[in-house]
C-alpha cells in the first residue's frame, strides 16, 4: 500500500510540473512585446528626405521605424511602437490575442496626433481605425504574423495602411 502511493504521489508530482510547465510555456507566446523607436528623424526636412511616399486614398506599407510621407497633404505617418500578443499560427490558444501599433501623425512637420490602432474582431476588411484632423486612417495588416515565419528582430515588423479624406 505504501508503494502504491508513494508511485501515486510521483506520477502527481510529475504531472503537475508537466502542466506549470505548459502554461509557462503558451503564457511566454501571449505576453505582448512592446518597443519603440529611437532613430527616427525629427526635423521637417529631415522627414521628408528619410520617408517613403505615399498617396491618400492608396495601401502602403510601413516599416517599424519608418515614416510615411503625404506630399499633397504635408502629412508624415511615423511608426512608433508595435505590441503583438496575437495567437501563433502554429499554436491552439484560448484568445486570439491582438495587435497594436501606436503612430505619431505630423502636419506640416509638427506633430498633431498620436494614434493607438488595436486590431478589432470585425466583418470588416480592416484590422482597426481612427480619425485625425480630418483624416481617417485603417490599419489592414501587420507582417509577420506570429508562428508564419521567422522573426529575428523589431524592425521586421510591417504594418499595411490607408490614408483618406474624411467627408465633408
């Protein structure tokens, strides 16, 4: 009797470690990263030679770290920080988890908004949303998405967006 229980207590024991050890492991994949940049220009000048160019109303993509610049509009859309807790591809979790990106919006060379765009669960064809100065913005996606490939550092992040005038 004293072996059977002393073999019972051991199995106990062996699985309850097993299970501490699972959720340390799916817990280390839902703590979301966040990070920001540092090495992005400041000045108006500077901006405009460091950004890439994109046109309201048309998809880009914006590397972490990287500004994007609206000549019609003197609008610079800088990337700031990116904290994704979403599910791995490859991975079962019990939330989906999501993405969030924080941008500074400049006008003229000043800044006149900082904007935190959290993916939503939606019907719609976009990630999240929101409104400045009257201007909207949509987050479509951000690359790589966890578990779908390699991702050895921040600055591989991408985030697809789209700049519009709102109605008037």
């Amino acid at each position: 009797m004293k072996n059977k229980l002393s073999s019972y207590s051991l199995k106990l024991s062996i699985l309850l470690a097993l299970i501490v050890a699972g959720f340390f492991s799916i817990n280390a994949y839902l703590q979301p990263i966040k990070v920001s940049a540092q090495d992005v220009p400041s000045s108006y000048e500077q901006l405009r030679v460091k950004s890439s160019r994109v046109k309201l109303d048309t998809k880009f993509k914006l590397k972490y770290g990287q500004t994007a610049f609206i000549n019609s509009e003197k609008l610079g859309i800088k990337f700031l920080t990116v904290a994704d807790s979403r599910c791995p591809a490859n991975a079962r979790c019990i939330r989906a988890g999501d993405v969030t990106i924080e941008l500074e919006i400049l006008k003229n060379g000043d800044t006149i908004d900082d904007l935190m765009l959290t993916s939503e669960v939606t019907n719609q064809d976009y990630l999240a949303s929101a409104d400045f100065d009257g201007y909207s913005i949509k987050l479509l996606s951000v690359d790589p998405y966890p578990g779908l490939a390699p991702k050895t550092k921040i600055s591989d992040d991408v985030a697809t967006l789209i700049v519009s005038k709102e109605a008037e």
